[in-house]
C-alpha cells in the first residue's frame, strides 16, 4: 500500500515538471515562427554618379535669323564640319576656329533660314560678280540677294575664297594664323560684320567649344583647353598699333558706313572723288557693309 502511495506521488511530480516546460515546434514552420527576426541587411551598393552626357541649354544666335539651339546642336555641327575648316585652314590660312565659329554665328549652327534653305553658313550676300543660284532673304534691306549653294562644303570654300579675295581683309592674314582673339576683332574691323559684339560672340564659342584645337591640329601646337581660373591668353593684336586699321570712332579721318550709304554718297559727303575713295581703302568694286571703316582723308 505504501508503495503504491510512493508511486502515485512521484508520478505527480513528473506530470507538473513537464507541464512547465515550453512547447517543442514540431514542423518546419512553427520551428521558423519560433526563431527570433533578425533586421535584414543588404550589402551596401557603390553609387556612381551618372552626370547628364547631353547639354541641352538653350540660346539664341541672332544673326540672318532668329534661331534657338542647345549646346548638343552646337556641339553637333562643330563635328560635322570640323574637317572642312581645318581642311580651309590649311589651304587658305583662315583659322579653323574663326570658320567654324563663324559658321555656328552666321547659320544658327546649321539650323538658320539661310542655311537651311541655300545651305549659305555664312550670310554671304550676291554682290555683283556672283553668277550661280541665289535665294530671297530679309536683311538689312527687304528681300535682299543671297548665295545659294548645292552643298553646305561649298558655302564654306566660298567663305574662304571671299576673305581671300577681298583687299579689306588683306591685314588679317598679317596675324598669326592661330592667334583667334586677332582675327575675331579684326573681323569686326574690317568691316564683316555690323555688330560691335561680334568678336566677342566669335570668342565665346572658341574658348566654349574648344575650337582652338583644331587649330593646334593643323599648326602641330599643343592645346591647352581654355582655364578660366589661369591668366587669359594674349592676343598679338593690337588694334591702336595697327597702321591699317583704327577702331576710333573719334578718328576725323575715318568713315562708318551706315544703312543706305554708297560711294557715291560718301565721297559728295567728304568731297573725295569716288575713285581716290577707293584708293585710299583698296576697294575694288563697289560694294560696302554696315559698320565697315573707310578712310576719307
């Protein structure tokens, strides 16, 4: 009897003992719904900043038209046509910076009326010994006469043969053939252009561009890229030591053709005859542009 009591009594404890003890998971998902959550982390990713590879800020070139570019369309046109002014640098000793510029200036970078619709880059009017197509356009008078060409490369060899031909630029050919910042000026001072900030629109787009390469390409010079923080670089140019051309407003013995002026007129205006004006500033025909400096003394 008292071991029956004995058993009953330890069998009791055990029953308590393992009724304390917390429940065994006895599946795989219990086992999992039991494991304490740990916060998840990921390996850390490297960024790489990706910088915007197109520049598409917009502006406006005002030259024969109104045209809005971005710097991509720039940019474009500079590698369309690069061969051709280093090709023109070469052969006839214009900068290919200056062309290129130019082109970017006179035709909208390509995207300009002119250009579009006469493949004309440059604004380059008839004059009287043209003799090939030509296309309607306003200008500085309505409806005036402008070279139309098959192919964009010829405007460009016309542009060459133009500065070349005409005894108005001869003193750019007296600078050095790289020196940009002297041909952009004297651009303006012999007459190309009406626009007292034309040369330094033609330098913006060098030294934005890097235009000036190409000119190293063809002189064999290295190419330092324009660094606004270290000196700029200085031009040969002097235009109050150059002999042949005076920027002086001020100067009594120099002319600015303005709209509507001719020969004829200015030479009544200064009583000089026609033919020693255009002695005095080695015209050969009869031709004039706004802005251009003529000596009437």
């Amino acid at each position: 009897m008292i071991k029956k009591i004995v058993l009953f009594f330890t069998l009791l404890i055990l029953v308590s003992c393992s009724s304390g003890k917390p429940a065994i998971a006895t599946t795989k998902k219990a086992a999992a719904a039991q494991r304490p959550r740990v916060a998840a982390t990921k390996k850390p990713v490297r960024t790489i900043k990706n910088y915007p590879s197109t520049n598409n800020t917009t502006e406006v070139i005002q030259s024969t038209s109104r045209t809005v570019v971005t710097g991509d369309l720039i940019s474009n046109y500079v590698l369309q046509y690069k061969d051709i002014a280093m090709g023109n640098m070469r052969k006839y000793g214009i900068p290919a910076s200056i062309i290129l510029a130019q082109g970017i200036l006179e035709s909208g970078a390509g995207k300009g009326d002119l250009a579009v619709a006469a493949n004309n880059h440059f604004g380059i009017k008839c004059h009287k010994d043209w003799l090939g197509e030509s296309v309607r356009h306003d200008d500085d008078s309505s409806q005036e006469c402008f070279r139309k060409y098959r192919e964009a490369s010829e405007s460009y060899r016309d542009h060459a043969l133009f500065l070349v031909g005409k005894n108005r630029y001869a003193v750019l050919f007296t600078y050095e053939k790289d020196d940009y910042k002297a041909w952009s000026k004297g651009l303006r001072a012999c007459g190309y252009a009406t626009d007292p900030k034309y040369p330094d629109k033609l330098i913006s787009y060098i030294e934005r561009y890097n235009l000036h390469q190409y000119d190293c390409q063809v002189t064999g010079k290295n190419y330092t890229p324009i660094n606004k923080t270290a000196p700029a670089r200085k031009s040969t140019y002097d235009p109050a030591s150059d002999p042949k051309i005076s920027l002086s407003s001020n100067d009594p013995n120099l002319y600015e053709v303005q709209k509507g002026d001719t020969l004829y007129s200015i030479s009544k205006k200064f009583n000089i005859l026609v033919d020693e004006l255009k002695q005095k500033n080695n015209l050969t025909d009869n031709a004039l542009s706004i802005g251009q400096l003529l000596k009437v003394k």
